[in-house]
C-alpha cells in the first residue's frame, strides 16, 4: 500500500495512521482504504453515528494525499445562516451586500490546493444544495459581487451522521448532488463493533488527561470491565467524556467504576439509538473476556516486539500456552516484531481516536 505514495508524501500502515487510535478488524477495514481515498482526487462522503470521528478520518484522508502540505478547511453546514451560505462558501468583493464592507475570501479560496471539509452536510438547504452542486460539477466559483469566476481548486470531503439515501428519497436532499459528493464513501464504525478498541482508547484518554508531572492513574479491573460492558451510544466521544469525568472524581490514583458515572444498564441504548441484540451471560461474558484477552495480548506482544518467550514470563505462562491463546484470537507474533511500543499512533494534543 505504500507504494502509492513516494516517502516524501506519507509512509502508511493501516494500524497506524496519524490521529486516529484502534486496531479493531471493523477500523482496519476502514484504515486499508485510506491509501485509494487519499490518491483519488473525487468527493468523499463519510457517514456514521455521532462521535465515530468522521472529520479525523476526513483529516487522515487529507494528510495521505498529494494535498497535505495545503489547508484542510473544515465547516460545519449546520451553522451556516441559508442567506450568508454562498458569501462564505465562495466570499464577496465589497459593497455586495448590505454590511459587505470589505472584500472576503471565502472558504473554498481559502482551502485553495487542499481539502474542504463539509460536516453535516444533511443540514443542507435547497438554496444551499444548488450553491454547492454548481462547484462541484464546474469546478468554478464566482465571489459574490464580482464579474469574474475563479477554478476551485480544491478536494472536497463530506460527512453526516443521516442517511442521505433516505433523504433523498423524500426530496429533502438533491440526487444530484448525492452523486457528486458520494463518488466514494467509506462509513466510520460505532465503537459497539471495535470493542477491542475501548481501553486503549481509554489509557489514551487518562494519559492524555493527567498533569505530566504525576503518574496517570490506574483502570480498576471493574471499571475496566464496566467499560467493555456498555453500548456507547455516543461513541468515542462519550468515552472521552467518561473518561475526562472519571479523573476529576477519581482518587489514590485509581480510577473506579463510580467514578466513570455510566448509566444503570451498560448494555441498552437510549431510545431511537442502535443496540446489540440481548444475549445469554455465558455469551456476554465470553465476549467481554476475550476483549480483554486481546487487549492484553496486543500490548504484551507490542511490548515485547513479538518474543514469545520474554512475552510469556511477563505473563506468568508457558510459552506453549501463550502460543496456543495468539493463535486463537489470531495474532502473529511476526506482526509485532516492528512496531513501536505503545502499540497505536497518536497526533500530539489532538483530538485523536
């Protein structure tokens, strides 16, 4: 995969990318496709729930591809007023319009030879649908006021947590410009399919979230239990919260599972919200029991960059024993020979997932 790209573009593995924490199977398979999405020049539409991390996917796509080294502008449509939309989408030379005291640069100009970011892009109104399908299809743009138009020179990445299928259908979203912004889409998965992913996600949260000069505190093996056990409704981003709410409460360095302040049932979603099926105590602690199990199993291979041996002492087990749990929950020691300890990337202070 990395040959679609020349070293001084980006090096790309797909458990490894810049912002974005998790090597769950459903966020890998998301991660493998980074590399075609980010060649392409097309729109992209993202879709998934709330706080799946929609625009750090969109940031990884722009980080991938040859437009890197210029802007990613991200706007939130929903915040855009229906009358001001064309003004600051393509800007205004002065005295276009009441109050246009100076000329403006709009945010296409201003993510000029790099990506424009369209969050929520459902909000959409018609006046605005049709404002934004005439860029799209003539790659040109006219600030309003003026007498010349300008290229757009710019990739555009969409994304909304709404079914634009069904708006569509209804006539509340234009087909056309579903074509035009869905030329490729890719769907960022709940956190209720990657549960692998949740204590890292959390140990990242806490590290993230401590003064640096004390040590982190410790997940209490309850809370961490509690943890894997819940829905997520809110996805990555309510475990963010939970976690920044749990170390404002947490003391003598543990964080427990009052402190996390989950609702009562950890396994329902609310109302009108995505929900697993109810299963059997057997089945639900099987699960839970092997996530840990691969968690556990990620970070001691990681550790110990693959040996199974100095791995399996750290454990407390015999390395045949060690061998034969790897081999059940699919890892290949081979895999771990060359990563990083601390086994997920990160981007600095950002908001990463």
């Amino acid at each position: 995969m990395g040959t679609l790209f020349s070293s001084a573009e980006c090096s790309f593995h797909p458990g490894v990318v810049p912002g974005i924490i998790g090597n769950a199977p459903a966020l890998r398979k998301v991660l493998s496709r980074l590399p075609v999405l980010a060649q392409a020049e097309g729109a992209v539409l993202i879709t998934g729930e709330t706080g799946t991390g929609k625009e750090l996917l969109a940031r990884a796509i722009h980080g991938l591809s040859r437009r890197a080294s210029h802007p990613f502008v991200a706007v939130n449509c929903g915040s855009l007023l229906d009358t001001l939309f064309e003004s600051e989408l393509f800007g205004h030379e002065r005295g276009a319009f009441t109050d246009a005291h100076t000329r403006r640069q709009g945010l296409v100009a201003q993510a000029a030879g790099g990506t424009l970011f369209l969050d929520e892009t459902d909000a959409l109104t018609p006046r605005a649908q049709i404002a934004l399908l005439r860029v799209l299809q003539d790659r040109t743009f006219r600030p309003l006021g003026s007498s010349s138009e300008q290229r757009a020179d710019v990739r555009f990445l969409a994304a909304t947590n709404a079914r634009l299928e069904s708006l569509v259908r209804s006539g509340a979203f234009r087909t056309d410009l579903y074509y035009r912004l869905c030329v490729f889409s890719v769907c960022m998965p709940p956190l209720r399919e990657r549960r692998e992913d949740i204590l890292p996600l959390a140990e990242y949260f806490i590290a993230r979230g401590s003064p640096a000069s004390e040590p982190a505190p410790r997940l209490d093996p309850a809370a961490a239990t509690a943890l894997l056990a819940y829905a997520w409704p809110g996805n990555v981003r309510e475990l963010e919260n939970a976690i920044e709410r749990s170390l404002a409460i947490a003391a003598g360095g543990r964080i427990e599972t009052a402190d996390l302040a989950l609702p009562e049932s950890p396994g329902e979603a609310g109302p009108g919200e995505s929900s697993e099926a109810p299963r059997s105590y057997k089945v639900e602690k099987r699960r839970i029991l092997d996530a840990f199990d691969r968690q556990y199993l990620r970070r001691l291979m990681t550790d110990h960059r693959g040996n199974v041996s100095r791995a399996a002492q750290e454990a407390g087990k015999e390395r045949r024993d060690l061998g034969k749990l790897l081999k059940r929950h699919g890892f290949d020691p081979r895999e771990f020979a060359g990563e990083p300890a601390g086994m997920l990337s990160h981007a600095g202070s950002a908001a990463t997932w």
